[in-house]
C-alpha cells in the first residue's frame, strides 16, 4: 500500500559561485589601444575591430598578419604605428590590450592603461587582466560568449562548436528584428505580461522558421495576436527522457520555456528544470513505484485547476508520457474539463537503457517483434491479464517496466509458458545517467542476480535472443579494437 502525499511546490537552488562574471562591452565608435605583436596580438585587433571599435596599434617590429589586419577589419579601424607606445597614446582609450612577450613591459603598459581609465587586457597573463576573451559563437546581433576561466581553451572551443551546430544562421535575421521592432513593441505594449507574450510568440516563430528572414507581414501578425488578448490555458505532457537530460527534444526545451507551472515526478533528472525559464513554477508531485506517491486524481485536478487559471502548464514525465507514464488519465482529465492538451514525446527508458548499452532490440536475426509490458497492476502486483504465450515467444525482445517485486515471478511464469532458461535477460538501473548499472543473466538467473546486486533506482528489465546477439557483436568490437591498438 503506497503512502499517500501531496503535491509540493519546489525551488531552485538559484545561482552556484561564478568563477567569473560574463559581461558583454559596447565598443562601437570607441578607441582601443594594442600594444606589441606577440603570437594573439592580431586576432585580438580583428576581434576590437570587429566589434566597431577604433583600434590603434603600436609595434615596433609588428608581425605580417598585424601589417595585414588594417585591410582585413570587418568593422571599425584599425590603425597601425610601427613604434614603441607612450602614456600619451592611451588618452581617450576605453579598452587596452598589452601583447608584450617581456612581463615588465605588460605590467608598465597595464599600469599605464589603468590610469587613463581603460579596460585592461594582457594576452595570456590572466593575472594582469581585467577582462579575459572567451569562445564566441557570432549570430550577431545574438553573441554567445564561453569562459573556462583560462584553464582549457580547448573545451571551450569544443562547447563553442556544439552551440554553433545547435544555433542556426538564420537567427542572426531574427535578433536584427527584434533590435528593430523593439521600439516598436514597447511603447504599443505597457505592461510587463503583454510584451513576454509577443516576445514569446516571436521566438517560438523563429524556432519554428529559422531559416528564413522575418517580415513586416510577421510583425504585423504576431501584434494581432497579441492584441487579441492572453491565451488560455493549456496543458503539455513532456516526455523528459530516462535521465541524461541531452536527449531531450527541442520541442520539450520550447515547452519548458514556455511553462507558467511545471509539475514533475521524482523520476525526473534535476538537471532538466534547469532548463525551465526562472520565473516558472515548479512543483513535486511524485510518483514513485512502492514508495510515497501523489494520488493521480489529486494530480489531475491540480493541472486542470492551474490551467483553468489561464497558467501554461507542463506536466514533466520520465521517459515519454505515452509509455506506462498514466498519460491517458490526465488527458481524459483535460478534455472533460475543457483543457487543451498535446504531447511531447521522449525517449523511452528502453531506448535510452539499448542505445547506452549498443545492443539492438529487434536484431534481424533474432528478434521479429519488440513488447513493452508492465511489472505490476494498480495494487502492485503481477498482473492477471498479460499475454503469456508472447511472453513465451523465442522471437520477441520483451521490455519489462516496473519490474522489481514480480520479476522472480514474472519470469517463472514466462519460462513455463515456453521461454527458454537461457534466454539472455538483463536489469538496468538508472538508465543513461551518471549511475547506470546493468546485471546480466538469463531468464532463469537474472531475478537472483539483481537481488544480489542490491542496487537503487528506477529499473527496467530486457529479455530475449536479441540481447545475446548484442552482447557477441559488442564484444566483437572490443576484440578488434585491442588487436588494431
């Protein structure tokens, strides 16, 4: 008998310490000063540059990209002096960057800059900076800036080039406007909620219609909408995944940005409210197998009752919503209340648990079909209605959700309705975290072996032939690997 609780409302812990603060500098039509040429002076110079400012160099011996970088700017000047820097040539500065190789003409040249009021720089002496250049990722007027604080240029680059293949060019187009319109928008729209709901609308078409340039025809739609008054409420059923929060969808990241209220399950994987807008709501309501759980008719009247309101809520479901995760009974709830719903799929813990272990399910010589079924009925026990002679079936991949308390049960019946002892069976736990721990048996061993294991967390259980043909090819592969190292 589960011990009933309430929903509960939830807070993020807020920000953690930051090794630094990312600020971003207007240089347009403002000077900056370069002294030296050592091996970075001259992709600094294009980035001030680049960024309108008006740079002046000073090099006595500069090097051929600094002799070239004057023809090369994209944006703003660039000046170049071939002679040693003076106090002087700092009047007026409002950013500095010292490229000395000798560490006494860095540390003059940053005294100098300090005392005329400029932003310091020292190429690749942190400790004589003011402000340190990450990683960029350009969608200008959109830039995205990374630091790892010095300690891995390299990383960073690598994040930078993730975010790059997650933002497309196109986004470039849809920032200018709203540079463009913004004006436009606050003065037609005085209250704080009106323009989150254009802004709002506008994202989601630029998301939806990246690859192409927004349109005076766009604005004039999206004022209409908003002029038409605030949508009413809605509800969205969230597939959050197993776990590893990188494989959710980018129409579940939308959803979660767009949330007034989300209501999660302990299942869920922290790290993926992260994603959700600060201002939204986060509230508990758990379901765990066994264990203490929200009653699902107390979770139906809140999400309606928050939706009725006029709240966007998201109801934020481990693995997909529409796989043993209750998803019929709140979207019956919605619709008998008159609640819009729709669905985001997920990855399922079985597709998750199959791709992070290599093995395929439905292996073409071993498998003719894959079936999901579930562990326990409402009162906790081995259901009285599965299909035993599937069970049975030598050419099925079965996966079993919710199995810990029937599994020794379950699998006794299987193997008496025709499935074979030595069928390869295996337990995952926690399935695409950090944590994921597997138990390999049969289906005659494997109920054993994960209560030897003693393990934690939500678990799913795969049988079948296919399994074993997994586990040779993934051996296979570790063979041919040793042999070629």
């Amino acid at each position: 008998m589960r011990t009933p609780r309430s929903p509960r409302e939830t807070r993020s812990p807020g920000l953690e310490p930051l090794a630094v603060l990312p600020v971003f500098v207007t240089l347009q039509g403002k000077r900056a000063v370069l002294a030296g040429a050592n091996g970075g002076a001259a992709w600094k110079v294009k980035l001030l540059a680049a960024a309108g400012a008006e740079v002046d160099v000073y090099a006595r011996e500069p090097t051929e990209e600094m002799r070239l970088a004057p023809a090369e700017a994209v944006a703003g000047r660039v000046t170049l002096h071939e002679r040693d820097w003076s106090p002087a040539d700092l009047e007026g500065a409002a950013f500095a960057i010292a490229a000395h190789e000798d560490e006494g003409e860095c540390a003059c040249f940053v005294a100098a800059a300090r005392q005329a009021g400029a932003i310091v720089n020292a190429i690749d002496r942190p400790h004589l900076c003011d402000v340190s250049f990450g990683a960029i990722v350009n969608r200008s007027p959109l830039v995205v800036g990374i630091s790892t604080e010095g300690a891995a240029p390299v990383f960073g680059q690598t994040v930078r080039a993730r975010i790059e293949a997650m933002l497309p060019a196109g986004f470039k187009a849809w920032v200018a406007a709203a540079r463009d319109w913004r004006a436009a928008v606050s003065a037609r729209y005085h209250a704080f909620a009106e323009r989150r709901a254009f802004w709002e609308r506008f994202t989601n078409l630029a998301f939806a219609e990246p690859d192409r340039a927004p349109v005076q025809a766009d604005l004039d739609a999206l004022i209409a909408e908003t002029d038409a008054g605030p949508r009413g409420g809605a509800v969205t059923l969230v597939g959050a995944g197993p776990g590893d929060a990188e494989l959710l969808t980018l129409k579940a990241l939308r959803a979660l940005r767009g949330a007034d209220v989300i209501l999660y399950d302990d299942l869920v994987a922290p790290e993926i409210l992260d994603y959700a807008r600060r201002e939204a709501r986060t509230m508990l309501v758990g379901k765990t197998g066994h264990g203490p759980s929200c009653r699902q008719d107390d979770i139906n009247a809140l999400m309606v009752s928050l939706a009725k309101s006029g709240k966007q809520v998201v109801r934020l479901k481990s693995g997909d919503p529409l796989v043993f995760g209750r998803a019929g009974e709140e979207i019956d709830a919605c619709r008998a209340a008159g609640i819009p719903v729709t669905v985001v799929p997920g990855v399922t813990a079985a597709q998750g648990a199959a791709a992070s272990l290599g093995l395929s399910l439905t292996h073409r010589d071993a498998a003719r079909r894959l079936q999901y079924v579930t562990g326990h009925d409402r009162r906790g026990a081995l259901p009285d209605d599965l299909n035993w002679a599937a069970l049975g079936d030598p050419s099925v991949t079965t996966v079993v959700y919710m199995p810990k308390r029937t599994l020794p049960a379950l699998l006794d019946r299987a193997v008496a309705e025709g499935l074979g002892p030595d069928t390869p069976a295996l337990a995952v736990f926690n399935a695409t975290r950090a944590d994921q721990a597997v138990v390999h048996g049969t289906a005659t061993t494997l109920p054993e072996r994960v209560a030897a294991a003693g393990l934690d967390g939500p678990a799913i259980v795969m049988v079948g032939d296919a399994l074993g043909r997994g586990a040779q090819s993934a051996a296979a592969d570790l063979e041919r690997a040793a042999v070629s190292g």
